[in-house]
C-alpha cells in the first residue's frame, strides 16, 4: 500500500492557484484512495473467512459472524452462540449472542459440542484476531485522516467562493479539495509578497520543494555564470530578519521598518502554510505505513 516516490506527482511549476490545488488534491485523494483499499481488502478477506468457517465446520452452535454497522461494511469477525426459536406464525428464526473474550477449549466443548475439531477452531481464532487487527488499524488511519483534512477545512471561516471540480464527487472529496484550495490560495499570497519584495537590496524568495510546499528566506543578488554566460541570481542570506543581521549587512535604518513588515508577513504565511504541509504529510505516512 506505500506510496513510492518514482510514482509521486512533482508539483506544476509557475502554476496558477487552480493548478496548484489540484496538484494537492490529487495527491491526497491518493493517499486516502490507498487506505480505503487497504480497508476494503480486509473486508473481504472477513467475508472469506466466515464462509470457510461454515464449509469446514456448519452445522454448529459456535458460530463465527461478521458484525456490521449500519454505515459501514464488516467491522470485525466475532465468536457468537447461535439458537433456534419458533415464532407465532410457525416459522424458524435463528438468533446469534455475542461471546466476548477470546476463544477457549471450554466454549468448544460446551457450545460447539465438536472438542475434537478444537486445533481448527483455534486456527479460525488466530486468523479473525489477525484480520480484527489489520481492520482497526486501517480504519483508524483513515479516520484520523479524514478528522485531521476535516479540522483544516473547518478552519477556513465560511464556504468557498470556488466550485468544486467535477473530481470532487463524494462529501469527502470536497472537503479534501476545499483544503487544496485553501493552501493553493496561501501558496499565492507567498509568491505575491516574493514580487513586493523584490525592489529591496536583499529581497525575499520562494522555492517549490517536490513535495508541493513552498520554502522562503532572505537573499541578495549576485551574479553567476550559467552556460558561459553571465546571469543575475541569488545568494541566500538567513531565513529570518534580525537587527543584528540587519546592522551586520550595513542597511539604512530607514529601510528596516519595511523589511520587518515584510518578515513577519512572511513567517505568518509559513506558519499557515507548515499546519496544511504537516496534515498533508502524516496522511501520507498512514497510506504508506
């Protein structure tokens, strides 16, 4: 189920906000896709396992059964205790009782009547725990994903001005993309500040990580050569102003109180930006764990 990063979209460069935020989209809408799979593979697995106990080992009182919620599939594979019961109207209803705890040679002899068939028993046992755990596992990643997406989008102070793409299909996927906007939207007032920036001596700039977050720091020109001719670029300097790096550079005072303004726009705008980065990542980590 991992992610590999020869198989990870890099991120459009120069792009505008829609194209940014469908890079976004599109890589967690990924990620969350694997974990829904993962879930519903075990799923499966839970249905064949509870047909192969009724080949191998029905008719019996020790029934193993799938128990299901209402908004969702197979949740896990339990122990029950099946009886029979004559209903007004003459027909036979069959009733299952949960047994809790683990399975015991005790319950085989007592409920299923069948203790010498207690070794296969004990193997259903140890491949339904397996597949209980393997389910509560994907099912917590992926809940604390969805619940993790669902804080930021909640965050974002009133519905968007933006329509949702025809991708964004389910209630799920417009939250996602509801997200994607919303970092697409800080990743432009990133780049803006870059251009507001530009017409001091040393001047703020932005570079597009392959992951899809934007870094940013404090550079001045200089010139390099680049296919053997001379061009104008950059140095970087330090990722956050101070007076004392201020002083040290020999800027005019009268310059300072604009570039501060400027820093603190900018470590505002990273701050906003590393929450959405760091949520983006750790539902990546759960797809790939």
């Amino acid at each position: 189920m991992a992610i590999g990063n020869r198989d990870r979209e890099s991120p459009p460069a120069g792009s505008s906000v829609e194209a940014r935020a469908h890079f976004h989209f599109r890589s967690i809408t990924k990620a969350l896709s694997v974990l829904e799979t993962a879930l519903l593979d075990v799923e499966a697995e839970m249905e064949i396992l509870a047909r192969e106990f009724r080949a191998a080992l029905a008719p019996t009182s020790l029934v193993l059964f799938i128990k299901r919620r209402p908004d969702r599939g197979p949740c896990s594979l339990h122990w029950g205790r099946g009886f029979k019961f004559a209903m007004p109207d003459g027909t036979i209803r069959t009733f299952r009782k949960h047994l809790t705890g683990r399975l015991t040679g005790r319950r085989i002899y007592q409920i299923g009547r069948r203790y010498g068939d207690k070794e296969l028993y004990f193997d259903f046992d140890r491949r339904r725990l397996k597949l209980n755990h393997q389910h509560a596992k994907h099912a917590h990643a992926l809940d604390l994903s969805r619940r993790s997406l669902k804080r930021l989008a909640g965050r974002a102070g009133g519905p968007s001005d933006s329509p949702f793409p025809s991708v964004a299909t389910s209630d799920w996927d417009q939250v996602v993309w509801r997200v994607s906007r919303d970092l697409a939207e800080l990743q432009e007032a990133m780049l803006r500040l870059v251009m507001e920036g530009r017409a001091h001596p040393i001047f703020p700039y932005a570079r597009i990580r392959a992951s899809g977050s934007i870094s940013m720091g404090w550079a001045v020109g200089q010139w390099i050569m680049k296919d053997g001719r001379p061009r104008m670029g950059r140095r970087h300097l330090i990722a956050r102003l101070t007076y004392l790096f201020l002083r040290s550079v020999a800027l005019p005072r009268r310059q300072w109180p604009s570039l501060k303004v400027l820093d603190r726009r900018m470590r505002s705008l990273c701050s906003k930006q590393a929450e959405y980065i760091r949520t983006f990542a750790q539902v990546r980590m759960r797809s790939a764990a």
